[in-house]
C-alpha cells in the first residue's frame, strides 16, 4: 500500500525524462508522485522526495496507478505495460511530454523525426539557424528533455527538437511550425505489432499542422504521394533519386534548392564532412527546415563547412597497421547499417548484434556479400546473426565487444575496415548505444601494434 496524495499526476520511470518532468510539473504548482521499477533508482528518487514529491521504486502497485489523475509515461516506457492498460481501462488519462511541452511552449519549433539520421539533422539544422543570426534551444530525443526549455531563463529564437516514435505515439496537440520526416524503415517491431503501425506513428507528426506550416520530407519514402495527400502544411520535397519542383533535389554536382523565395545550389563539395547520400538526404532536410525558419543559404554554408558528425556515427577510431576502426554504435536498425556498408568501402569486418527488435537482418546480405570480409556477431542476437550469414561470408560469434574486436584484429589485413555498425539496441550488455561505442573505442584504443588485443 502507498500513500500518496488524495489527487496526483504520476510520472513512470525515472530517468532523465521522468525526472525533468517531475521537477517541471512540480515548479508549475501540480502534485506530482513519480514510480520506477528499477530498484536502484535510488539517487533519482532521493532528488525528487527533497522537492516533496513521493517516490516508489523497486515494484509497481496497480493501485497507485489506478488512484492517478493522469499518468505520464517516459517515452522508453511501452503503452502496454499491464498497470498502464489497465488504468486506462478503468478510464485514467495517458498523456505523453509532447503535448506537456507544447501546452506552455510560446516558441517556434522544428520536429525532426524519422528511423535514421535524426540527431544528424537536427544538429546540422540548430547549426545552419545559428550560423544565420538565430539562436536555437536544441532537444527532445537528443538528449536534453523539451520541458527544459520552458524552465530555463533565456529564450529562443526557435527550438530544434529530435522526436521518437515513441514520443509521437502519445502526442494529441503538438504541432510543430515545421517538421521533417527523413525516412521509415524497420525498427523497434519488438514495441509495435507491425511495420504499419511503426510508419503511422512517424506520419503522424504532421497531423496538427495547417496551413503557413512546413512539412519537409524524403519523397523516397514508400507512400510518400498518397500520405502527403493528407497534410496541410506547406510540403517541401528532398530526394536523391528524381528532380523536385519545390524543395531540394539531391545529385553528384551537389544540393538544388527551390522554394518559393530560393534558388540555389550547394556545391557538391559543401556537405564533404557527410560522407554518404544518406548524409546528403540529412544535409537537404536541414537545410529546407533552416530555411523555413529564416536561416539563410550563407548561414546554411557555414554550417556544412564546419559540421562534424556526432560520436558513434560512422567515427573513424584510429588506424593500426593498416587497418582502419570505425564506430557506428547508434546504427540500432537494419537501414542505418546499410547506410554505413554504403559509405565506406569492401574489405569491411562488421560487427553487428547485442539486443534484438524483432528485426530481419536479411536485407544486409547483399551488401554484406558485396563488401565484407567477414560478419562478426556479438550478445544476445549472435545466434540470429550467424544464422542469416553463414555460407555468405565469414561469420564468427562473440560473447562480448573486447571479444569481437580480437576476432575483428585477427582477421582483418592492411587495407581493412573494421567497422562497429550493431543493428541491434545495446541494452544486453550496455545502459545505451553511446556506451557501447565508448567500450569499443577504448578497446581499440587500447591495441598495441603488432600485438594481439588483450582481453585481460
């Protein structure tokens, strides 16, 4: 039995969007009691009893839930989790953070969403508007949560915010003044019951948007003609396989740029820090979104001259005897790997695997067959993995990242690429994908050459 307050909006799971929540709710005068089964929350819920606001970690008790005014999941939290369904049966509202935000949010803001190159994008677009004279609050799935925003001090010309499917699935009013979708692919088939119902929560991020609102999207999307039928925003094509009337067409001399007040061409060898079409797909959407919030072509320039890629995407490691490591730790999905096999060049040695998504890793083959050396399977999927490329190539099994990169060392010869590309979530052997890639960048850093690696 707990005792919380007679009325009260509960925040489930505590981590770094639970607990900004949980203190903005609070600091706007709500009664607030928050829950996490993890046990050892113990930091996290010390911090918020200090505020006032009760706190029960280590099991979840149906009756708290049920006794809710509203419950507020955090996005990593699945909406059929038994005590979420069954409050909700029993008629308790589910709201989601992006309704939150944009119910005391004053400020213009651009949506970036897709299955990849979302963080990409939304860097390199706060990058173009802020190299045009226009200051950027940067958020939402990147990393610093939208509530933030509302409770810091200093304004924004415009908020640039990354968003999940998972943040979309319970967002009712959020509109955005422009938003981006850059593409749907495969992933996270272990939340939703099919492809469909993945790609409908990635559409619907333009639901709300009327007219004077920009929609920006890759017109390679499957779908793209009928689904845009609906929308009544502004829409802004970019594409890299046929000519757009109005948005940006993507070719080998570079990026053309039509809107109705732009005409112009970035040079092929503006975007040469985003190895890739992927990357260049990315470079276009950012620049359509810049532009639709008043970044200019210079400022948008500027920005691509200096971007550098964010950690754990296609990073190149360092180079020992001839062999070159690269870590694409945040490639969590099929297509983000086949983005990365495509930029880089064969005699790659691929590591791939850690937490499954109900993902088909067959799609891989025929790059695979094209440009690798040898598949190494790591973790938890290591058995689908050896499964789908025996008899393709290579394929070795590995219990953990320091034994992957031995194998890795072992078969690669001057010239190679060993590449850390997991198609798979890290949550078997690592709290996220960003230690992951640190684990394996200190591995690699760590070879000595001519030595082989120590598993000491």
């Amino acid at each position: 039995m707990f005792n919380f307050p007679e009325t009260y909006e509960l925040i489930v799971g505590l981590g770094v969007c639970g607990l900004s929540m949980a203190r903005f709710l609070k600091s706007r005068g709500h009664c607030v009691a928050a829950t996490d089964i993890d046990g050892t929350k113990t930091s996290e819920a010390a911090a918020l009893k200090k505020l006032g606001i009760p706190v029960i970690i280590g099991s979840h008790d149906q009756e708290m839930f049920d006794k809710a005014s509203v419950i507020i999941p955090s996005p990593g939290i699945p909406l059929n989790m038994p005590f979420i369904k069954s409050a909700r049966n029993k008629g308790v509202p589910v709201k989601g953070e992006l309704d939150i935000f944009a119910q005391y949010n004053t400020t213009p803001v651009i949506a970036i969403t897709g299955t990849n190159g979302k963080t990409t994008t939304t860097e390199l677009t706060a990058a173009m508007l802020e190299a045009s004279g226009i200051s950027c609050f940067v958020g939402g799935n990147i990393g610093t949560p939208l509530v933030e925003y509302i409770m810091q001090d200093s304004p924004k010309d415009v908020v640039v915010a990354e968003i999940s499917s998972f943040q979309l699935d319970l967002a009712q009013t959020f509109r955005p003044h422009t938003a981006a979708l850059l593409n749907i692919a495969e992933d996270h088939l272990d939340r939703y019951p099919d492809f469909d119902a993945y790609a409908d929560s990635k559409w619907s991020i333009f639901k709300n948007m009327t007219a004077g609102d920009t929609a920006v999207i890759n017109g390679r999307i499957k779908e793209f003609s009928t689904r845009t039928k609906t929308i009544c925003a502004d829409i802004l094509e970019f594409s890299s396989t046929n000519p757009v009337i109005r948005g940006a067409s993507i070719h080998k001399m570079g990026i053309d740029i039509q809107t109705k007040d732009i005409s112009d061409t970035l040079a092929a060898d503006t975007p040469a820090r985003l190895p890739g079409i992927h990357n260049r797909e990315n470079a276009a959407a950012a620049a359509l979104a810049a532009l639709s919030c008043g970044g200019t072509i210079e400022g948008i320039r500027k920005a691509l001259n200096e971007f550098t890629l964010s950690d754990h995407r296609i990073a190149f490691v360092r180079e020992v005897d001839g062999i070159r490591f690269y870590n694409d730790s945040k490639a969590t999905n099929v297509a983000a790997v086949l983005c990365a096999l495509e930029s880089v060049e064969s005699g790659v040695i691929l590591i791939l695997g850690g937490k499954e998504k109900g993902l088909d890793f067959a799609p891989l083959v025929p790059e695979v067959k094209a440009r690798a050396k040898a598949v190494i399977g790591m973790g938890e999927a290591a058995g689908h993995i050896m499964e789908t490329f025996e008899g393709i190539c290579p394929a070795y099994a590995c219990r953990d990242m320091i034994c992957a990169v031995s194998k890795a060392v072992s078969v690669a010869a001057k010239g190679d690429v060993v590449l850390l590309s997991p198609a798979c979530a890290s949550f078997d052997l690592y709290a996220n994908y960003r230690e992951r890639g640190k684990d394996f960048t200190r591995i690699v850093n760590a070879i000595v050459p001519g030595q082989e690696v120590c598993h000491g």
